[in-house]
C-alpha cells in the first residue's frame, strides 16, 4: 500500500469516527456527552444489532461511500474504533 493510500486510509478513519461521533445520538434516540473510541458499541452505548445496520447506513449516506458489510465480523462491532476500522478498510470503490 503507498503512502498516499494509508493516509487516506487515516484519513477516512478520522471522518468515519467524527461521524460515527455525530450520528450515534440520533440512531440511539438520546443525547451522549462524548463518545470516546473505545467505547463498547453494544455494552457501553446500548446499540443493538437493527442500529448498527442503522449506524452503517447513515455513515454510508454521511459520507458518501459504500460499506462492504459482507465481511463484518463480531470484533468490528466491539467497539467505536473497531467499527471505524472496519469501515475504513471495507469501501467498496466506485465504478
């Protein structure tokens, strides 16, 4: 991977965490003081598995990507970062 591509990478990563930030008080229908990256999206922040798919949408819209969610395994979910990361890493490239 060159350069330019892991800071895009790190890049996507930031505006992905900024909008998860953003988007997890409507998707949970209620204010949060701050969402810290390692929060656990389930235990912690009380996310169920229909606001996660709602949480990805959102962010697909927000940012204007798309998610391959094909690959998302039980770890991606455990926390904001790793939901991050995951996303970062699985856009699906536009034709």
């Amino acid at each position: 991977m060159s350069d330019s591509a892991v800071r895009t990478d790190a890049e996507l990563r930031g505006q992905v965490l900024r909008s998860i930030g953003d988007l997890l008080p409507r998707v949970l229908k209620r204010e949060l003081a701050e969402v810290p990256e390692n929060a656990c999206l389930f235990d912690d922040l009380g996310l169920t598995s229909a606001g996660t798919l709602e949480l990805i949408l959102e962010l697909e819209e927000s940012l204007d990507i798309q998610v391959d969610v094909e690959e998302i395994g039980e770890d991606d979910l455990r926390s904001v970062a790793s939901l991050a990361d995951f996303v970062a890493g699985h856009v699906i490239p536009e034709d």
